[in-house]
C-alpha cells in the first residue's frame, strides 16, 4: 500500500477544556532534545490549522489573532505528536523548532529568567550521550 | 565556609504577571529525563510555600486550596529549579519526582491521550544512551 502520515486526530477540539478565556495552554517541547521550549494558547481554530498543516499554530492574546509560528521569523515549529493530559485541559506538543530557536528574544527557550536552582550534578542525558559518544 | 543551599529567590511573586484567575501556570518536568509530568497553577501562597520548603506546592482550581503534590499520594515532587520564561507569565519547573509517578491516575505523567503523533525514529537520548551504556 501507500505510506501515508495519518493526520486523523484521535481527539477533537471538543474533546477537550477551555479555560476561562475559551483557550488551551499548549507546551512546545523539542521532540530530541526535550528541552521545554515555550508555552502558549489554542483556541478552536489555531488546534485545528495546527493539525490541517502541520506546523504549530497558536492564538495570540496580545495580538487576539491566529498565530502561525515562524510565519515571520521563520522559526517554525513543524508537528511531532500532540498529547492531551488526564483531564483534558492541557497540550504537550513535541515540535521539531526551526533555527532551534523557540523565543521571539532569540533565545532557544522561552525559559530563561531563574526563579531558583539548587546545585546538581548535570545529567541531562544528550548531553552525557554526546560526551560518551566521543570517547566510543 | 559552610556550604548551604541557597534557597533565596533571584525573582519575586510580585515580578510574574498572574492570568485572569490570578495563578501563573507552572509546567512540572523531570530535571533527568526531561519528561513533562503535568501542568499545574501556582498563587502567591504557593509560589513562596515552594520556595520555602522545596516541594512543589500548587493551587488546586478543582479544590481551591493549598496544594503540596504529594501530601497524601506520597509522590512528591523536589524542586531542582524554577524559571520564568521570557514575558513572566509561566514558570518551568523542574523537579525530582518521588516514586517516578506524577499523575493522579498512576501514569508517571500526566500527558496520555494521544491526539496526533507522526512517525519519527526514537531519539529520546536517555533512552539511546541507556542503550549505548549496556554496550559499553
């Protein structure tokens, strides 16, 4: 037969709950890395473009608009899987970036303002892997 | 000198802007595997209960309290390290996570209901290494 990617969602918009502006938060992760790149909103449209075309697509509060991510820096962040957790109120999205760069301030990550960090011993796993790898 | 912990905060409640129900939502990951365990919301309470005792603490919406993850399940989650992203309005979390279950339902996290999810070659590193390592 014909290898086709299935985009035919296992949920619909329905399925899952708005808060309180009609919206769902969404987590972008990166699909390798699994560094946690930024979080934003859907509302019915934006999840539905998201799956139609691939590519994350958010409402914007700021702006009150649909959002294509990376239409105008190109820092597009092309589609992995979409999971919803137990209750249905919430998107993990694992996303492959673009550019690897996720935040309008041209950082990787959206996350960079340190609340806290208590000292441990470094154990993200790609970065262990990598170093292994040169040593095999 | 003695070595401590140092636990004072670098960003205050008062620098994070709140969503119209006066929480900021606070995405919980695996500070080792890098998995996203859940989302949850913190209110001022919580956010300096966290600090304080270095547990995640959460406001529950469905129960509109105080919420220390894992008072009564046990899986409790030690915080490693708090970030706010770029515009203030989202911390990433990352946590020790107790028992290596986060979610209500048992699952290790929260997100489980497949929405989409295209084909890809598995990368997670933990997952190659942990694979390279038996080689090696």
């Amino acid at each position: 037969g014909i290898k086709m990617d299935n985009f035919e969602p296992k949920l619909a918009w329905s399925d899952l709950k708005v808060n309180a502006d009609g919206l769902v938060p969404v987590i972008a992760q990166d699909y390798q890395t699994g560094e946690v790149l930024m979080l934003a909103y859907m509302n019915e449209e934006a999840f539905n473009t998201t799956i139609r075309i691939g590519k994350m697509t958010y409402y914007s509060r700021s702006r009150q608009e649909l959002w294509i991510k990376g239409l105008t820096s190109g820092h597009t962040q092309y589609v992995k899987s979409l999971t919803a957790d137990c209750d249905y109120d919430t998107i993990l999205a694992k996303v492959s970036q673009v550019g690897g760069i996720a935040c309008h301030t041209g950082a990787p990550s959206c996350f960079f303002n340190e609340i806290i960090k208590k000292e441990y011993t470094e154990r993200n796993p790609l970065k262990v892997f990598e170093s292994v790898y040169q040593v095999i």
